[in-house]
C-alpha cells in the first residue's frame, strides 16, 4: 500500500520529517512532495483549499497513493475536548459553500455530492487504533472552510447550518473533493490546537506544535496498524 500524508504547514509536518528521512520528488508553488521509500509520502501542501486542491491533484497524477491521510492541527468547535486531543472525521464536507438557493444542502459544491463520507469500517478501525493506543480521540464532522474559525457571528452561523460540526480546518474538504476523483479513500487525523472564538489565534499560536505532535502519534498508529 502506498500512502501518502497530507499537512498544511511546516510545523505540522516537522514531527514526520524528525522521524522519517525523505527526498524532495516534486516541488511548485506551496506543494512540496517527499519520498520516504515506494510506500511512505510526505506531503506539504500550503494552506486553504485552492493549495490543497492542487497538491491532490499533483500527488494523485504523480504518486498515485492508495491512501491518503491528512494531519495537522485544527479549531475544535466542542468546548469539552481538551487541547491536544486528536479528531477525525466521520464525513467532509465545506462550511463556506452555500447554493441552497438552487435547492442544493448547505455546504455542497454545485453539481458536486453534498459531502464525502469515510467508509464505517474505516472509522471503527481508527477508533480501535487510537483506543489501543491511549490516544484521546473523538469523531465527528470536521468542515472545510478558507477563514480561520474567530469570527463569533461567522461561528454560530456555521452552527446552525451544520448542527453536527466537530471542528473546522482549512483544507481537508478540498484534499477529499480531489481523491473522489481518482477514487482514494482518505482519513483525516488531526490534534487539536485552539477552540473556535476570538481567542483561537493567540492560543494556536502558543498550541500549534504540541497539537501537531499530538496528530503525529496518532497517525503513526495507524501507520504501525497499516503495515
């Protein structure tokens, strides 16, 4: 199995890059692609949906992975979970698309399905991993949207309109929408790093490298589960 694993950002990845040697196979723009060996990626996309868009779409014509695992940090927008702890998500889905005035859900891209579900059988064997493991974690819809989530107004709208959110990143959506294409299940595990609200900034700043530590040895467990 080729996998391959998706972080926005520097930080995110610098655990995976502290513990696996690779080689730059493709680099443009934002998008750097590095080879551990014939099974293992790693992948730094930059951040928001147009980065990630484009990062899939080059790693999916030029690595062909048979699994993608996205990672990083995210906003929790569940006051109960504690910073840290790692979140994946049941189904992707946008949180700043709305053309429900042509009868499309909230969320759905025209034309396009109005989410992009993880098979059940993968979320039950990330739950036992973890479990087995001793990593807290939680389930649950994580939405894609290009805004940081600290705008309280912009938050209680998506609330309303996404009654099941769990937590929001900024590109998971878009990596999802591009491997429907090629038809690539992919996973996305993520620490969390702040709490939506106006506070979310100061505190990402002072959380993003434990968060994204918390995210590595989470993934590394399903690594070790996958091989």
């Amino acid at each position: 199995m080729k996998i391959a694993i998706i972080a926005a950002m520097k930080e995110e990845l610098a655990p995976f890059r502290q513990q696996f040697a690779a080689t730059v196979v493709w680099q443009k723009g934002k998008t750097v692609i590095e080879k551990v060996n014939d099974r293992l990626y790693l992948v730094e996309s930059g951040i928001g949906k147009v980065n990630a868009a484009a990062t899939a779409t080059w790693l999916c014509e030029q690595v062909q992975p048979d699994f993608i695992i996205n990672t990083g940090t995210i906003g929790s927008f569940r006051s109960e979970f504690a910073l840290g702890d790692v979140v994946y998500t049941d189904r992707f889905v946008y949180s700043d698309v709305d053309a429900t005035g042509f009868n499309y859900a909230f969320g759905q891209v025209p034309q396009m399905p109005a989410d992009y579900p993880v098979a059940p059988e993968l979320i039950a064997k990330l739950s036992t991993i973890f479990a087995e493991a001793g990593i807290p974690a939680h389930h649950g819809t994580i939405a894609t949207s290009d805004s940081f989530m600290s705008d309280t107004k912009s938050i209680a709208a998506i609330r309303k309109a996404i009654p099941t959110i769990t937590a929001s990143d900024m590109e998971s959506c878009a990596l999802a929408q591009v491997a429907s294409f090629y038809d690539i299940p992919i996973v996305n595990v993520r620490g969390i790093s702040d709490h939506v609200g106006d506070s979310a900034p100061d505190t990402f700043d002072e959380t993003v490298d434990f968060a994204s530590n918390q995210a590595f040895q989470a993934v590394n467990a399903l690594l070790e589960n996958l091989r």
